[in-house]
C-alpha cells in the first residue's frame, strides 16, 4: 500500500524496547490513519526498537552520544536528522536522553514525549516503583508536549488512568500502564495530525470532541 503523499512524517526517538514505537508502527499501517514513521533514531546501538523499525521497512539511525562534543551537538544532529526527513512531528519513546533547548526550540510544539505516570505526578524514572512506593490507588500514561530544559513536564495532551492492585509488582502495575500508552500514543498522533490539538498556555484542548 502507497500511504497517501499527505501524510504527517513522524520521527521517533527511541533507546530501548520500542513497545510504543511498535504502536505507532502499527497505526501507521492503517490506510486511515493520517501519520506514518519515515525515521527512527537510537542513541543506542543495539536498542531493540531498531530491529522494530527495520522490520516494518522504515529507516533507522543510531547517533552516537560519544561522537559529540556535548549534550547540544548531540541535539543539534538529531535536529539536523530529522529536518533532512522532513519530520513534521518528533515522538519520544522511550529516550533515556534529556532534550535540551537546542532539541526543544527547533521543535517547539511538534515533539511528544509518553511518561508511564499520570503527570505531574511521578516524573522521572521509575515511575511506576515511585507509584507503589507511595501507595497510590490509581496509576496511568501520559502523553505530553516536550518542554524546554525540563523533564516529563509541558502541557498534557491525553491521560489515562488504571488501578493500582494491593498485589502490584512493579511489573504487573507496568504491563497494565504499558497497555494504556500503546493506546494513547497513536491516538495523540493522530489528534496532533488532524490538527485538534489547540494549546493555550499550559492547557491542551482537543477540537471536535464532546
Ligand atoms: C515506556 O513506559 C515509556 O512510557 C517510558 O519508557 C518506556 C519505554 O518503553 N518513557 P518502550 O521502549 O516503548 O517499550
């Protein structure tokens, strides 16, 4: 199948398991659905979201954090990257790196990041272990816009919530989030691709809804 020329070039930042790449990656497969990936760049070499992407046909990158000065030039690549694509929209996915401003500004408004918390609460890593140490009765994903110079903060595009068990390991409470944020993911692109998504201020609103 030819996707339609008009589609939303999506450029996905990976370092790992590529669960939520493979999300997109699917939806993307859709003769509906108005995004495809064109790119997916690691800052790992042997991150298994690249044999992901290589399996469904789309272009891979590794950009080596070691072959950069610093933390800018290293952004300063990735932009360059993905502008040569013509990347409409950056997702991160799992991307154990911090964007700074250098990333930030270039893509101000067309870059998405997918947290396994209901922000603001628990950003950071481990989140879910964050969740159970803290007892909380409820859990979630959250999709939200990236914000210059801050981690897993910027306006909040979709949320979702799930329970938290009094049995929850860390594992069992991920695989119930991680079911969410494979949900969310593509339907945030979709929402940023039909051009719903109005920002004001902190506040994202979804058009055409309700
Ligand atoms: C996900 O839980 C995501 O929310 C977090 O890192 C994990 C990445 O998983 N940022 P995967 O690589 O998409 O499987």
């Amino acid at each position: 199948m030819t996707p339609p020329a008009d589609r939303l070039r999506v450029g996905v930042l990976v370092s790992g398991r590529g669960s939520n790449l493979q999300a997109l990656l699917d939806a993307s497969r859709r003769a509906d659905y108005p995004a495809e990936v064109v790119v997916v760049i690691s800052d790992r070499e042997r991150a298994a979201a690249l044999d992901r992407a290589r399996a469904a046909g789309v272009e891979t990158l590794f950009v080596n954090p070691k072959d950069f000065a610093d933390r800018q030039a290293f952004d300063l690549a990735l932009v360059r990257e993905l502008t040569a694509r013509r990347v409409d929209l950056v997702c991160c996915a799992g991307f154990m790196r911090i964007l700074s401003s250098a990333f930030t500004r270039a893509f101000s408004g067309r870059a998405m990041n997918i947290h396994p918390s209901l922000l603001p609460a628990f950003p950071g890593l481990h989140a879910q272990r964050q969740a159970l140490d803290h007892g909380a009765k409820v859990a979630g994903a959250t999709v939200h816009f990236l914000e210059d110079g801050a981690v897993d903060t910027g306006a909040i595009i979709l949320q979702s919530s799930v329970p938290v068990h009094p049995d929850d390991t860390e594992d069992t409470l991920s695989a119930r989030i991680l079911i969410e944020e494979h949900r969310l993911y593509p339907e945030a692109v979709r929402l940023f691709a039909e051009g719903r998504l109005a920002v004001e201020g902190r506040r994202v609103f979804v058009r055409g809804e309700g």
